[in-house]
C-alpha cells in the first residue's frame, strides 16, 4: 500500500455533552485570576531549586544554551501557605520588546533581587541559592494584568532581606 493509498479518518471521540461545552478567554482569564497568589508581603523560603537548559526550535530565545535556576517559594500566610515559582539567571541579559526597546529579563533581575536581599554581591550563585534555601526573605507580591486580553493575568514579584 503506498502513501496515497492510504485514507486518513478523524478518530471518534464519544461526546459525552461536550459538543456544546467550551471555555471562552474571559473564563480561562477568570481562572488564571483566581489561581494567583494575592497581592502581599509574605515571608518566604526557597524549598527547590531545579536547573533548565534553555532550548528552542528557533535558537532565538535570548538565554538559549543557558541553565536557569527554576525556584520553587514556599510564601508563608496566616491562613495558608503559597508556592510562587520563578525563574532565576546570574548575569544581566538584556532582550528586545516587540516595539523594538530594551529590557532586562526577568530572570536576571530575579536573580539580582537575591543578590541584593542576601547581601552576596560577588559571592557564587550557587552559594546565593543555597542560603536563600536558609534564609527567610520578604517578598512583595503583586498581580499584573495585560491591556491584551490573549495575555492571562500573571503574579510579580520583589525580593527584600526580611527585617522585623
């Protein structure tokens, strides 16, 4: 049987009442909401660090080759604990917005505020994690929203040494 032989069938999926069920932006905007950390101080530890190789299709992705530090915070609250996970990178890198100006990448400035927080400036980001996995630090959370509604609402963050 040769390639064009060959007939393609769409596979059956049984309906269950679905054929008429969808989830509109507005809806998965509204979870994306809800799922977020509120805006707050908590005291927070990181718990895991976990390194990515960056890599894409393209190659354009301006940390390409490079190992971020995945971090995992564990956020203290009075009625219940939070996990933020961010993305941390030890040297500035600077990339192009699509209306052509310069930023600094978030994981860059991440990796900065933990830096800054510790007091570790010149220390190895190896040694900075490890004692931000000892240390409590103060982080400011805030909720940011797009003017473009195909961008779901998305938790930032602040870093600070945490001094009572």
């Amino acid at each position: 049987m040769d390639a064009d032989s060959v007939i393609y069938a769409e596979p059956e999926v049984e309906s269950y009442g679905w054929d008429e069920s969808t989830i509109s932006r507005e809806d998965s905007n509204e979870l994306a909401m809800f799922n977020l950390i509120p805006k707050g101080t908590y005291p927070g530890v990181v718990v895991k660090v976990t390194p990515k190789k960056i890599t894409t299709e393209q190659g354009l992705h301006p940390l390409e080759g490079k190992t971020i530090a995945k971090l995992d915070i564990l956020l203290t609250a009075d009625t219940r604990n939070y996990h933020l996970f961010v993305d941390a990178y030890p040297e500035v890198i600077k990339a192009k917005s699509k209306s052509g100006g310069t930023y600094i990448r978030a994981e860059s400035d991440i990796a900065t505020q933990l830096f800054d927080a510790l007091e570790m400036h010149g220390q190895p980001f190896t040694k900075v994690l490890a004692a931000a996995q000892e240390e409590t630090l103060k982080y400011v959370v805030r909720i940011v929203e797009s003017k473009d509604p195909q961008y779901k609402p998305k938790n930032a963050v602040k870093i600070y040494a945490y001094r009572q």
